[in-house]
C-alpha cells in the first residue's frame, strides 16, 4: 500500500511537471501578472484612500510605469545604439588578439583548424565512388543553404511571442488590481465553512502578500543600488555610455546567475575595444562581478532569507528547477513561487514536513 502511493506520488509529480513545462506560454503571463498586481497592490489602495476608484487608479498607475519606460528608452536610444554598434568591432578585436600578433608561431587552435581544413580538401579530392547498379537509385543528402529570412521570421517569432506575454501580464495585473479583495474573499468562502479553516486560510494569503511584496522591493532596491554603482564606477573608469551600463546592469541584476554573467562579458568586450589592452577589460570584468556578488550572493540572500525563512540552498536549487521549466522567467518567479509554497506548507498538518524542509535555520524579521 506504501508503495502504491509513493507511486501515485511520483507519477503526478511528473505529469504536473510535464503540464508546467508545456503550458509555460499560459502560466508565466499569469504568474507575472499576479506578481506586478502584489507589487502595486499598495500604490493602488493609497489612491483610493484619496478616493479615486481602483480601476481608474490602476490603469493610471500601469499607464505612467509603461510611459517612464517608454521615455527612458527613448531618451537614450542613442547611447544604446551607438553601444550596440561598437559590438562587432569589439569582438573583430577580442578575434584579433587571440589570435595574436603575425611574428607568433601557430596556436594549436589553429593548427586544428589547418587541418580540418586539409582533410576536407583531401575528401573533396577523393575518387569518385562506383556507379550504382542498374536499377538502384543514389540518393544525396545536401545541406540547405544559409538563408537569413528563417532566421529574422524566427526572431520575428519570437518577439511577437514576448510582446504578447508582456501585454498579457500587464491585463492580468490590471483586473486583479480592480478586483481587489474579491478573490481573496472567494478563496475564503470556498476554503471551508469552519472559522478554523478560513483564519488558516487568510493567514496564509497575508504571508504570501507580504513574502511577496518584500521580495519585491528587495530585489528592486539591490537592483537600483548595482546600476547606480555599476555606472558611477564605469564613469570613474573612463568607459562610455555609463548611464547605460548602469541601466543594463539594473536590469539584468534581476535575472539571477545569468544576468551577472551576461553583463560581465559585454564589458569586459567593449571595455577590450575601447581601451585596447586586456587589463582594463578585466578591470571592468572584475568590477561588474564583485558588484553582482556583492548584491546577489551576500546583501539579497541575506535579507530575502529573513523575510522569506527559506533556506539558501532551496533558494538555489528552487531557482534553477524553475529555470529549467521556464528559462529566463523561471528564474524570475523561482523564488516567490517557493514564499507561496512555503506559506501553505506551514498550515497544513500533512505538509508540514515540506515546509520545514523549505525553511531555514534564520528566523524572520
């Protein structure tokens, strides 16, 4: 018998793992729509203690977020294109100076290369094999040529893909900000018709609002702190377009692990073109990933794992199980997605023992 449920139990793991990673393009918009709603759940409620109503007051609320956007973009659209420019010279260079100077001898990367070379020539020179029977038919498999139309539809795709995700979420967070408290009072009513139940039941709401919204903040604040530091240390330096290094640093302090080390190589190679010596790439290099450190793995764990009491290494793991079903919006929603588990654990006596495995040893704030 305890076996047969232990089976049942790894079976539906795998069949909702299976339904999360295929119903990914359903569950990210709406998962980050209920994030962007307990963000700006405050905001809205402040504007209507001013007696503004909340969807006049969410719309309003979501409409000056995408204008600020909008500007910001537009206002330096000339920095990040002329950055975006310098790209392709800067990775010419970076081949330039691996490949070194002409005096050098031969690396073995290219002496490989020399030979790959040579045995293709060899195989292209070979004698052409017999003629087929009479009767049998030769089949040759040739290679589709490069064509870059598949590849810019397929970018097309793509960010048609994420221009309606993006579109969606914003929907989602709009009408659960002007619904308000109504569907926390449904989950209420529908939790049981006991007191009991119903206490267990806004209790944990309260904590995966709070969880949330603190989660939130932290990772905004830490954010905000690595771009204003990111850029005042890039200016100090003498890289340009420092404003945008900041902004991009910002942002990508977001995306966990793989924001860091996106950063850290765009400047590190800009940094080789426009300097030229590979002391003040590393320079940069350096400076942005102590920055990353410094936030990601000391300052936001510390404090997300006093407000969450979740342990650092579930984080961790947390993070990159959610990355794998859902990529870069995986990372995003790992952990709030563990706060939420967390706080239904705790309440419920056959779940408990995953909420304590989920915890960590520092107690809350």
């Amino acid at each position: 018998m305890i076996v047969r449920s232990a089976s049942l139990v790894v079976i539906a793991a795998l069949v909702g793992l299976f339904a999360l990673r295929w119903a990914g393009a359903v569950f990210v918009p709406l998962m980050m729509g209920v994030m962007l709603s307990y963000a700006l759940t405050p905001a809205v409620d402040m504007l209507g203690r001013w007696h503004l109503p909340r969807p006049v007051g969410a719309a309003l609320l979501l409409l000056t977020i995408l204008c600020s956007v909008g500007w910001a973009t537009y206002t330096l659209r000339d920095d990040a294109d002329t950055l975006i420019e310098s790209l392709p010279g800067a990775a010419r260079q970076l081949k330039e100076l691996s490949r070194g100077s002409r005096n050098q001898p031969e690396s073995n990367i290219e002496k490989l290369q020399k030979a790959a070379t040579q045995l293709e020539q060899a195989a292209s020179d070979a004698p052409l094999p017999r003629p087929a029977s009479p009767g049998v038919a030769r089949v040759q498999i040739e290679k589709p040529a490069f064509n870059i139309k598949d590849y810019m539809l397929v970018g097309g795709l793509r960010a048609a893909e994420m221009a309606a995700q993006f579109t969606i979420t914003c929907f989602i967070a709009y009408f659960l900000l002007c619904a308000g408290d109504s569907f926390r009072r449904k989950l209420v009513r529908i939790a049981g018709p006991t007191f009991a139940r119903r206490r267990i039941t806004v209790q944990a709401l309260d904590e995966i609002a709070q969880q949330i919204q603190r989660y939130l903040v932290i990772q905004l604040l830490t954010s905000a702190g690595v771009g204003v530091a990111t850029g005042v240390v890039f200016w100090l330096i003498g890289m340009k377009h420092a404003v945008v290094w900041g902004i991009a640093a910002a942002v990508l302090n977001l995306i966990p692990y793989i924001g860091s080390i996106a950063l850290c190589g765009a400047s590190a190679v800009v940094a080789l073109t426009q300097f030229g010596t590979i002391g003040q790439a590393l320079l940069v290099a350096g400076v942005s990933v102590a920055l990353h450190i410094v936030s990601g793995h000391l300052v936001a764990p510390w404090l997300i794992g006093r407000t969450s009491r979740l342990s650092a290494v579930v984080v961790f793991v947390g993070v990159l199980a959610w990355g794998w079903l859902w990529g870069v919006w995986g990372l995003l929603l790992g952990a709030p997605i563990l706060m939420a588990v967390k706080a239904v654990c705790d309440r419920i006596d056959d779940l408990k023992p995953i909420g304590e495995l989920l915890g960590g040893d520092t107690p809350a704030l």
